[in-house]
C-alpha cells in the first residue's frame, strides 16, 4: 500500500518558469512532510519540510504548500533553473512512525534551457 | 566535516550469497537508518538504530538484518540473495531520533544480484 504518492514520474519545464511537483498522501497520521532532491550516483539531499500545522513554507526559490483536507502536498521552484535538474523525492512521517520516513516514488524534473 | 561514508560503492554477488554493506555516520550522529532504492518503488525504509538498538523496522523479509556498534557506524547484511534484492541501499544518520533533527544520506551502495 503506498502511502505516498507522486503520480508525475517525470516532468519537463523551461528555465525560468515555475516547477510544481505534486504529491499525494492517505495515512491521516502524518504530520511532517519533506522534499529531497537526489542527482545521479549521489544520496538524497534535504530541500525543504513543514509541518502539518502549517500550510506554506518558503525558502528561496523553493515553497511548500500543504492542503490537508485534500492530503496534498506541492513543491514550487520559482524560477526553474538548469542545476534544479534532479529526482524529487516527497517523504511524510507519523508520531507513532517512530522516525521513519515514507518516500513516494520520486518525480523527474527537467529543466530545459 | 565529513558526510555519510557507504562502502563499498558498487557490488556484485550471486543469488543465494550473501552481502555485508557497511555505514560511517556523520561524527557525532547516533541515529542511523537505511533505505533500499528500487525503480518505480520510491525509497522504503529497512530500518533504524539508535544507541546499538534497532529502534523501528520496515516490512522486509528476516534476511535482511543490521546492526550499530558502540562507535555509532552500522552495517547491514542480506542473506540468500535474491535477484530482487538488485537495488540502491542508503544509508542516512541523524544527530539524534526525530525527523526534526533531519537526516543526511550517503551516496549508496549499488547492490546487483546476479
């Protein structure tokens, strides 16, 4: 049963527009939400989290929008660059997960010049 | 300061061996988890130690096991390997047990069962 969905497995986009990567989830439990971005050959990096009592969260380019009753989350990159150019993993969390993270199955952005 | 350390990068073993991989936290992490990797299949959880104790699991199959030493590195072991075992295992430690503490992943071992 996936928990965690990212229905887009790729997503192409031209530089300088806006990305939006989408993800949906069905365990009610979870309360933390967090994109990673992983290149090839490399592990996944944090990008950005928020918390279930929020519903944005912004750093930079990069902004997290969480709309709990739909239980979906979305990840904004504005503006798009080259180097954003990368596998999106969304991951969420319960407090009786104890601390592991459930990953969707990734989306892969393209950002073409 | 130094990252996540898997070793060895890349693996080839044959069905029914078995595979030791191993993990150095970042210094100063106690938390340490791992994730298998697999197309289509998003990253799932294995498990996590904490302080030498396997604190969570995943639902995989007893032949995957693990362990933390005193020095906080872990390893994990597959046994009678199963060419649905081929997969990115990752690594990733925390300073402490939390998502709020956030996790740093190593760059994987490359696991290809033959």
């Amino acid at each position: 049963d996936q928990q965690v969905k990212q229905n887009s497995p790729s997503l192409s986009v031209q530089e300088g527009r806006i990305s939006i990567l989408n993800c949906d989830y069905t365990n009610s439990m979870f309360d933390y939400f967090l994109w990673y971005k992983k290149y090839p050959a490399e592990g996944p990096t944090f990008l950005i989290s928020i918390s279930s009592i929020k519903d944005k969260n912004e750093d930079g380019r990069f902004t997290v929008f969480l709309n709990k009753s739909a239980k979906h989350l979305s990840l904004h990159i504005v503006p798009s660059q080259p180097g954003d150019s990368a596998v999106y993993f969304c991951a969420a969390s319960a407090p009786q997960g104890a601390q592991k993270l459930v990953f969707g199955q990734g989306t892969r952005l393209t950002i073409n010049p | 300061k130094a990252g996540v350390t898997q070793t060895p990068r890349y693996l080839i073993k044959t069905r029914g061996q078995q595979v030791t991989l191993s993990c150095s936290p970042i210094s100063g992490h106690r938390s340490v988890s791992w994730y298998q990797q697999t197309p289509g299949q998003g990253l799932q959880f294995l498990f996590e130690y904490f302080s030498e104790t396997q604190r969570n699991k995943g639902n995989f199959p007893g032949r995957f096991s693990g362990r933390q030493f005193s020095n906080s590195r872990s390893e994990m072991n597959v046994s009678t390997l199963e060419l649905g075992d081929s997969a990115l295992y990752l690594c990733a430690s925390s300073l402490a047990l939390g998502v709020g503490y956030g996790y740093t992943f190593g760059s994987g071992t490359r696991l290809t069962v033959v």
